[in-house]
C-alpha cells in the first residue's frame, strides 16, 4: 500500500451527511479486514458547492470528479463513491476496488400527512431534482387516473424533506439508501416497488476506489465485494453507457438476481426510459444466466438496450452524451 502500515489510511469522502455516514461505514469495514486505522477526508466537489440543478452542470461526474483528482494526486488512498453519480466509463488509472452488498435501491417518498403515492390528492407537487423520477412519477399518476406537478429541487436530505414540513411540497421523492444509512428511513411513507419506478442504474450501491497501481491496497478492498451486487449493477451501467446516456437522462435500470428454490440461476434486468410527462416509455427486460464475468455482464446490459434502442429509445431521452 502507498502508506506505511503504521499510518491510516486516508479516505476521500464528500462532505455531506449521507456521504459522510456511508463513507463512515466502508471505512469501519476496511478497519475490520485491514487491521488498519481510517481517516475521513473531507473533499468539496462541484456538485455540492453548484446551486444549479445537475442536467445544468453537467449531471454526470460533478460529485467525483475532486474525489478522483485527490486520489490522482496521492492526497488520499482511497474514495467511496454513490455509485449512481459515477460515470459509465472507468479511468484507467483507477480501479473499483469493490462494490459492497447494496443497499434497498428503491425510491422512498416522503409526503405530507403520512400519505402514499395513491393517497396523494390531484394535481400533488413532488419535489425531484431527477428526470428519470420524474418521467416515471408522472407515467405513474397518469396509471392512477391523476396528474401531478414535478417541482425541480436540489439540496441534502433535510433540505429536501424540509419542503414538505414547511409546506412548499407535498411529497419529496429520495432514495431510499440514503434514507437509510442515515437513520431516517422510517420518514419515508411509500416505498415505490422497482415493478412501478425502476431505480437508477446503481441505486442504493457503493463503489469503493482506489489506485489500479496500489496493488496492495486493490487486494484488501476486494474483501468487501459482493459478487452479485457487482454483477448487477455492471449490467445496469452497461445499459446506460450503452445507451449513451448519462446520469441525468431519464432512465431507469435495475438487475435482480432470481432462484429457483435456493439456487440462484438467472439475473433479469430491466430498463425504461420515457419523456418527461410520463406520457410515453420504453421499458423492456431481458433475462439471462448469473454473468460470471464483467464481460457477460457487460453484454446483458448492451443487449437490452439494443432492443430499447429499437424500440425508439433514443427519442426520449432528451440529451445524448456524445
């Protein structure tokens, strides 16, 4: 490892809350399997500092592109990642060293009075800073015989669900990890089920990187990889690199993994994209063996979207990544 065994290792992590509370719990990980001290440093990115919403700066990459630069410097040994902010194309100096067992990674809504997705009156506001969320929240309430109003918000955790106790909002739509692994998850009022609104490809996962030269340290992390959760969202990253479309695009992917008694024998991953009134979507599965590799991985995610693709795909998404 690039620091002597004597010395912790440093851990680069955004600065807010629910960074600060998954990064603490990699970081108590990598101390068990390690037998090594970890210490959190705090780095700004773009994104927390940018008031503007993220298809504006950039969407894909604002929240990590300092932590990578830190970790290309030698200022820290090792970053933890949201994987749904990172983009589909991997440096090659840097490797994800693992990928931890994922979190819940469906959507969580948090609304006045208590109230579910269906119990939300006619024409409800629901704050998102998502388009994906918002496509499908909107194809939602239209299934449900109403309309609702997509309000674009940004901010932490407690700022977004402050618009909903101050009033502004009546719903706020978050994941339901973040939630989670800061202790709030019981706020949430509705759990959207992912066969109602998919997911983003990497909900709910943490990618943990590091050097691709510290060979040492890419061995010890490797301890903490869940095979199937690297599988998984291999496969709904590769629909989304395949399908050009970056982080702010407004699509959905989720690969579950399905057993035939207790064998687990067949990964099924699903993908949807849709304008954002919800008046149209593409959302198509496909079903294969477990892929063993990144490669067989890779290909489950070209091959659905391919036939998204074919299905007019392409139209709805808005902005392509070229």
């Amino acid at each position: 490892m690039n620091t002597r065994p004597d010395q912790p290792l440093r851990l680069g992590t955004r600065r807010s809350k629910l960074a600060m509370s998954q990064s603490g719990h990699v970081a108590d990980a990598v101390r068990a399997v390690t037998g090594r001290a970890v210490e959190l440093v705090e780095i700004t990115t773009f994104g927390d500092v940018s008031r503007e919403h993220l298809s504006q700066i950039g969407g894909t990459g604002v929240f990590v592109t300092a932590l990578r630069d830190a970790l290309l410097r030698g200022e820290v040994d090792f970053a933890v990642h949201s994987l749904k902010d990172l983009p589909t194309a991997q440096p090659d100096d840097l490797v994800i060293a693992a990928m931890p067992r994922r979190e819940d990674p469906r959507d969580a809504l948090v609304a006045r009075d208590g109230l579910t997705f269906e119990q939300l009156p006619d024409g409800a506001r629901i704050g998102t800073g998502s388009p994906r969320r918002t496509a499908q929240l909107n194809h939602l309430a239209l299934s449900l015989g109403k309309r609702i109003e997509t309000v674009p918000i940004r901010g932490n955790v407690d700022t977004r669900i402050g618009f909903v106790h101050d009033g502004e909002l009546d719903a706020v739509v978050l994941a339901a990890a973040g939630l989670n692994r800061i202790g709030r998850g019981d706020e949430a009022t509705d759990l959207l089920s992912v066969d109602r609104v998919l997911p983003a490809p990497g909900q709910g996962a943490l990618a943990v990187e590091c050097l691709a030269s510290d060979t040492d340290l890419v061995a010890a992390l490797g301890v903490l990889d869940d095979p199937h959760t690297r599988a998984a969202v291999t496969a709904e990253r590769s629909l989304l690199a395949a399908l050009e479309a970056g982080c702010s695009a407004p699509v959905g992917a989720f690969a579950d993994l399905l057993a035939d008694g207790e064998i687990v024998n067949e990964m099924r991953l699903r993908g949807v994209v849709g304008t954002l009134d919800g008046t149209t979507l593409v959302q198509l599965s496909t079903t294969g063996p477990v892929p063993q590799s990144y490669d067989e991985a890779m290909a489950l995610g070209r091959e659905l979207a391919d036939e998204m693709l074919a299905k007019g795909a392409a139209g709805l998404m808005g902005e392509r990544s070229l």
